[in-house]
C-alpha cells in the first residue's frame, strides 16, 4: 500500500488514473482511505474530476458466511471476465480486530489466479468497525477503479457482524452465496438479507455435495417466493456452481448481465444510482459531524467519564447525547 505525505498534483493524479495507472491508484485509494483533513480536502477533489469517468462499470456485490467461499468464487468469476477481455476490480473487505483495529488482508492469497493476472486489481481493505462489513472509503474506491478503466467492480463483504446491507447501497447486483444443505442455514440467513438479493448461488456443488445443492436450491427457491424483492423488473433466480471447479460460473455471470440489461432498460439502474449517490453523501456528512468525537481533545477526555456515568446508570442516555451535542456546538 502506497504511503503519502503530502497530496500529489490534482490534476497529474487524475490523468495518471484515467491512463490506467495502477500505482497511482492505489496511492489514491490511500488518499481517499486517509483520515487527515488535507487528504480528506485532495480526495474530495480527486473524486469530483474523475466522476466523469465513472459509471460505466458493472457493479457486483457478494456477500455470504466466512468459508462459503467467496474469494474462491471471485477468483474464478474475475479470471473468467478477463479471458473475456474485461478488466476485473476487486474490492475484498477484511474484518479488523475490534480490540486492536488490525485485519488479516489475506486476500491476495485467496484469488491466486487473479492475484497474478495484469488485467485484475485487488484492493484488500479493512473494515474499521464499519456498520455492513463494508469499508468506510469502499464506495470513493469504487469510482477511483471505475475511472481507471475497470468495467466489472466485485465487492467482497465479511459476511458477518451487524449487518451486510450496506453493500446492496453500492452495487448494481447483489448476490448472496450459500452452501448446500438449506434446512438450518435457512433458518440461520437474515431475512433482510435475502430481501435484498438479486440472486442466490449455492456454492460446492460438486461430488457427494451435488445432490444436496439441488435440494438446497429448491428449498431458497420457495422461500424466495415468500418474500417480497425491491425490484418490479425482476424475479432473484437461484442457481448452483462450484467455484472450485469452474461448473457454472458463465451461467451466473450471464444472469447478471441479464439483470443489468432488464434494470436498464426500464430505467431502474439509473434510478438506484441516484438514490445510491445521494445515501453516500449523507453517510459522508455523518461521519464528519462525528469527525470531532474522535479528534476534540476535551470531547475525548469527557467520553469515557459519561460513558461510565451511563453505564453506571447515574446518567440518562438522552441527557447524556445533549451534553455531547452541545460540546460539538460550541
């Protein structure tokens, strides 16, 4: 990961990325991952001359619990698009340490195929805490990838913690990956979830496992019947693959595309990038408003005291967010 000192030149940064420069982005993805307030000032910059660049390419989500294996799923699915001509990103989200704030950004060692491919950029980056298992700067990287020339961007989510529904605010598709043998794992998959998924793909279906994928296929298929989809242009198939033998990989690819064409067509995808752009900004002007929790001096030395104060019970969680509010306002 390329370290910066000081902002680069706007305008050669911008021109380096659109040129396909692949140590330039990666040293504007530091840029917009920094939380000094001149990095902050030059991202935000860099973003807004690249935008007219961005746009083009095919947004997937995937998400799924660890060892569903997702990155085995990407690596076939990335070396499938770039032996097709297309240039592939991939956006792997590693989970931090709540204790230390580390991760393992083990990625790269996952997606060997890809790792070594020229067409294809891995981008492992953690999670720091970040509600969806989405990285806090994951969407600003998405349009730096889309403005260097990649056409297919691949979010891969940790799959566990709160929620994974940030990741549907920023792709195109969004793909939940299961393995075979519903009953439990049904049960187990978040509503919200599979609410949310344009498509269903039960993965290790291959050997002794082929059987039960059918039969677990069937099963998320009823149970998607049940539940209501946010889009009225399409109906989230479920398919079976085994991403360790390459069985079924062109088949998901083609039904994305099919849900790209269907969404566009009707003027949806257009729509839902709007509504996407707009939930970022909020999400932006958020996490500036808490900026000055984080870096305040007397704001940080005042938390724990009235943390204590409401854990303890002797403060009122409301009064407590008006004195904070008010420390902000002053």
């Amino acid at each position: 990961m390329a370290a910066l000192s000081s902002p680069p030149d706007g305008a050669q940064f911008a021109q380096a990325i659109r040129a396909g420069d692949r140590t330039m982005l990666s040293r504007a993805i530091t840029l917009v991952e920094s939380k000094r307030a001149d990095h902050r000032r030059a991202a935000a910059a860099l973003t807004q001359a690249l935008l007219p660049a961005t746009g083009k390419a095919v947004r997937v989500g995937i998400t799924g619990a660890p060892g569903v294996g997702k990155s085995t799923l990407i690596d076939a699915l990335g070396s499938l698009l770039t032996r097709s001509g297309r240039k592939v990103a991939v956006l792997a989200v590693d989970p931090s340490s709540r204790r230390t704030g580390g991760s393992i950004l083990a990625d790269k060692t996952r997606m060997a195929h890809l790792a070594n491919d020229a067409n294809a950029f891995i981008r492992p980056s953690p999670t720091s805490g970040t509600l969806g298992g989405v990285a806090a700067k994951t969407r600003e990287t998405l349009l730096l990838c889309e403005a260097a020339g990649y056409d297919v961007v691949l979010v891969e989510t940790v799959g566990v913690g709160q929620s994974e529904l940030a990741v549907a605010d920023m792709t195109d598709f969004f793909l939940v990956l299961v393995l075979p043998g519903a009953g439990d794992e049904l049960q187990a998959l978040k509503k919200g979830v599979v609410e949310l998924a344009d498509m269903i793909a039960v993965n290790k279906a291959d050997g002794d496992n082929a059987a039960r994928a059918k039969a677990a296929a069937a099963e998320y298929e009823a149970a998607l019947h049940i539940l209501s989809h946010p889009s009225p242009n399409w109906t989230p198939p479920v398919v079976t693959c085994s991403a360790l033998k390459g069985n079924g990989i062109e088949a998901l690819w083609t039904k994305i595309l099919d849900h790209r064409e269907r969404l566009t067509r009707a003027g949806e995808l257009a729509a839902r990038r709007g509504e996407q752009q707009v939930k970022w900004m909020w999400a932006m002007l958020e996490e500036r408003l808490f900026a000055p929790l984080r870096s305040d001096r007397t704001l940080k030395a005042e938390l724990p005291r009235i943390e204590a104060e409401v854990a303890a019970g002797r403060l009122a969680a409301a009064e407590a967010a008006e004195r904070l509010a008010a420390m902000l306002e002053r």
